[in-house]
C-alpha cells in the first residue's frame, strides 16, 4: 500500500498465499534478502525492512485496513491511534510498468519495452533470473529505467536449466493446448516467454525488434556459460553523457560502454 503524500510503497508478506503459489513466508524473505547480497545492477529496488513500524491509523483507509484483516492478520495489530505492522518493506513508488505502457505513446511505448527487456539482459548477466517477468513486477522510474521490483521467485541464473522446447511427438500434439513435455522446478523454456509476455501487439512488435534474442535458450545458456567462467559485466546505470568519464575519457583501445 501507499500514500498518495509519500513516495514509497509499503510492502506486507501476506498470511495466506494462492494455492498456486508454492511460496511461504520465509522463502519471500530469504528472497529479499537475497536481493539485499547481490549486485542490483541498477535494475533491482533497494528495500527498506522494517519491525514494528507504527503508522497513524486515521491515514489507513477503511478499505486497506479491511484487506490486511483478510490477507495478513498476523502482521499488524492496532494500539490506540496507531497501526502497528509487525515486518514491513519499504520501497521507492515507481509507475507500474503494465500501466505506464497502457497510457505510453508509441515512442514512449517502444523505449519502455526496451527497458524491459535491457532490466531482464542485465539481471541475467548478472546472475539474477527474475522468475516472474509479468509487466506488473517492473517499475519505471522517474528517469525512465525500468526496474525490477517483485523478489518472490527470483533465482540465481546457474541454478536454473534453460531448455528448448522438445519436437511434439506427433503433430496433433502440438496443436491440443496440453503440453508434450515435463518441466522440473528449475526448467525454463524461453520459447514459452511470448506467450506469458507478450499478449498485447504493439508490445510484442517493441519487444521482437529489440530483444528477440531473449525469447530462445541461446541467450540464457550463453549468459550462464560467462557467469560460470567467472566473466563480471561492468554496468553503467547512467547514460555516457551524464558520466565523469566524459571529463576523463578512458585511454585509446580501452572497452567503453
Ligand atoms: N515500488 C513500487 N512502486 C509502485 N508500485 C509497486 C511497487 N512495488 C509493488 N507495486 C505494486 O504492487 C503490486 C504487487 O507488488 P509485488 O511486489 O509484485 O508483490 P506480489 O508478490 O504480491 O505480486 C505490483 O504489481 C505493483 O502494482
Ligand atoms: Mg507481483
């Protein structure tokens, strides 16, 4: 939750989860921590965690209290003129990535979604699978970097198998909507990415000209082969121009990003 005065986000762990979510509440917060040791390369929000942070009950609206009585009993209890939240993380507000591209222009649009996919290649290189890449998960900032935001499912790339999706045995197969072939808990098909991803068309048509690559195995195996020979990417968060070494160009041969 938020307030529309302040800008950040409230981040509550939920008691109850949806059956298909097979999450609990010290996996959300190994995965935050997680977050906390690795590189963010830029593209992961810092958080803030709290313990027993006590917020002013008249600026809870009766609605937001209503469904933290639903979904998180066990993480607040009410003292006097106070909301007293048992753990919480806080976080810089940003625009929703899947409402930012809902109002974007087509200019606007295509750098967005070029955003994305950089947030997604960065990560990767930096041996961050993100797990659920749904637009919503994203934010965009108030520079326009869009960065990634929900934890719960993030992995580390080497621990993941990034496969090809196998020939159906028959071609009927293919055509029946029921999937040919098994996946284990680290499988991943990025073939399968469009399909989750990319619904709306003139999103996919911004993704396909700049990231293709991200929708097959190559790219994945590729990042993971680099990681594993002990390869670190530098990142450069901000553009050349805003960057000192403008002032201090790096020596004749040296790589410039
Ligand atoms: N930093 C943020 N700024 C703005 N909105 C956010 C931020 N973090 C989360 N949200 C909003 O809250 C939703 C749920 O947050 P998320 O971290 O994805 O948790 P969940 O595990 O419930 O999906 C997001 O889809 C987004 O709409
Ligand atoms: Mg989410």
């Amino acid at each position: 939750f938020t307030l529309p005065s302040f800008p950040y986000v409230f981040k509550i762990i939920k008691d109850v989860f949806g059956a298909s979510k097979n999450m609990d509440r010290a996996t959300v917060k190994r995965k935050y921590l997680m977050v906390k040791h690795v590189d963010r390369v830029g593209r992961m929000a810092d958080t803030l965690e709290f313990s027993y942070a006590a917020l002013p009950l008249a600026r809870f609206h009766p609605e937001l209290l209503q469904e933290l009585r639903t979904l998180a009993p066990s993480s607040f209890e009410i003292d006097g003129d106070k909301v007293i939240i048992k753990h919480l993380y806080i976080e810089r507000r940003m625009i929703p990535l899947n409402l930012h591209l809902e109002k974007a222009s087509e200019p606007e649009l295509e750098e967005a979604v070029k955003e994305y996919g950089n947030a997604i290649r960065e990560l990767a290189i930096a041996n961050i699978f993100p797990g659920d890449m749904l637009w919503k998960n994203f934010g965009v900032t108030r520079y326009g970097r869009v960065v990634f935001y929900d934890y719960d499912e993030i992995e580390y790339m080497t621990d993941m198998n990034f496969r090809k999706i196998p020939p159906a045995p028959y071609e009927e197969m293919e055509m029946s909507g029921e999937p040919w072939y098994s996946a284990g808990p680290m499988d991943v098909f990025p073939e399968e990415f469009a399909t989750f991803l990319l619904g709306v068309p003139r999103v996919r048509k911004a993704f396909l000209k700049h990231h293709r690559d991200l929708l097959a195995p190559k790219f994945w195996q590729e990042a993971q082969r680099r990681i594993r020979e002990g390869y670190v990417e530098d990142f450069f968060p901000y553009p050349v121009e805003l960057r000192f070494c403008k002032l201090f160009p790096p020596a004749a041969g040296a790589a410039s990003s």
